[in-house]
C-alpha cells in the first residue's frame, strides 16, 4: 500500500493548480492512510477534480461522494457555498482514498496548515512552488501538542470553542498510531473550562438556554477525555458518544 501512497503524492504534485498536499501521508506510512490535498480556490478544484475523473486510476467508490460530486459539477450547488467548506474523495487504484478540500480563506499553505489541531500533521507540500513547510515543533519520542499557529486556541470564544472541539476524535486516532497525544487532550481540557465558567452577557433566555446546553454536553466530554488520559483507552461506544455530544456543541 505504501507505494500507492507514494504514487498519489508523486501525481499530484505534477497537477498545475495551487494547494498543498497535507495530513498523515507524510508523516510515514501506516495501515489505512489517506491523503489530503488542499486547494486554494475553485479555479484550482475544478482542475483536480477533472485530472482525476478523468484519470482510470481514479474511482468513486461512495454513492455519497458521487452524490456530492454530481452536485458541485453539474448543478452548481453544494455546501461551499453555504459553510465555505466541500470535500470531495476519490479513491485511487480501488485502496487509497484521496480528499480533496476547498475551504473559505485557506489560500496558501501557511492558512491550510495553521487551522490544524495538532502539530504532528502541520506538515505539507505545496505544489505550484514545490516547497515544504514544517510547523511542528517536532518533539521527541512521536509526542504530539496542540498547534500554536492556530489562533483558535488562544482564547477561543464560545462558539470558536465549540467547533475546536469538533476534532478532538483525532488525538485518540493518533494515539493508537503510536503518538503521544496527552497535551493535546489536555488542552482540549482548557477549553471545556472555559465553556464551563462562560457567562451570559446577553439578556436573552434563547442564549441562557443554549449555553446551558453547551456546559452539561462539554462536562460529557470532559468525562471521557479525563477517563481516556487515565487509560488511555476508549471502545467505539464510547467514540459513539463522544461524536454525538460534540455535534450537539
């Protein structure tokens, strides 16, 4: 599978359009890798969607992607245009999945890698200038902390917060992979605090109600991420629970 890999990253840094290639393809190969490529504009999107339908070493394989797909292309719809966010994924060669990521104001590779959670896969390749940008701190023995570049993390604010939290699920990803992710659950930890000692400013009882809402599920988190550090364990009810309360953030 590792050449796969290999053979995706080598393509798309061929493509003439502007993104990066990022995530856990280039932190060393492991059993179920994907790779994520960043686009910085629509220009850019529509070209690497084409090379790739257009290409038999690439599949769509999930009804929901081609759903998606079908949408963007042929209706001129999709949820870019309402969340400033579409992912698209191909698989190449029926093994590797390939995201392909437009986002609102991700428009070179310092943007793309900074909004990262974690440092461990600030790491990316950008392909019309070729050239590698590091933003780990690339700390010993594959521990990993959260990303300082990300500004989301210096005092978010309550519903900045609430989507930080959205990936959370990644650290015990990345725990089974064999990193240390302690710190950042840690730090994920913070913010549910500050969730917890938020106040109502406002004189509206809607907003009351929903900020209720927000510290009873962030306290579930919270359980499992403090039960998580002691064991450093979480069965996949558990990870059910976990992605259904943060939704509800």
């Amino acid at each position: 599978m590792k050449e796969h890999v290999n053979a995706v990253i080598d393509w798309a840094k061929n493509q003439k359009v502007r993104g990066c290639i990022t995530g856990s393809a280039l932190l060393g190969y492991f059993e179920g890798q994907d790779v994520d490529i960043f686009v910085y504009d629509e220009k850019s999107l529509n070209k690497l969607l084409y090379a790739m339908e257009y290409n038999p070493m690439f599949q769509m394989l999930d009804p929901l992607e081609q759903w998606k797909y079908d949408r963007y292309m042929n209706k001129n719809n999709d949820t870019f245009y309402k969340f400033g966010l579409l992912t698209i994924k191909f698989t190449y060669n029926t093994c590797i999945d390939v995201n392909v990521i437009l986002k609102k104001g991700k428009t070179n590779i310092f943007s793309v890698l900074s909004s990262f959670d974690m440092d461990i896969i600030c790491k990316g390749h950008d392909i019309q200038t070729g050239e590698f940008l590091d933003l780990s701190e690339n700390l010993p023995n594959k521990a990993a902390t959260f990303n300082k570049w990300n500004t989301a993390f210096h005092g978010a604010e309550l519903w900045e917060a609430s989507r930080v939290l959205r990936q959370l699920g990644r650290c015990f990803k990345y725990y089974k992979r064999g990193y240390n992710t302690d710190a950042v659950v840690k730090k994920y930890i913070e913010i549910i605090d500050d969730i917890q000692t938020t106040e109502n400013i406002f004189s509206s009882e809607k907003f009351d109600e929903k900020l209720k809402t927000k510290k009873i599920v962030s306290e579930g988190v919270k359980k499992i991420c403090l039960e998580w550090l002691e064991s450093h364990s979480i069965t996949d009810a558990e990870i059910n629970t976990l992605n259904e309360l943060v939704k509800q953030l």
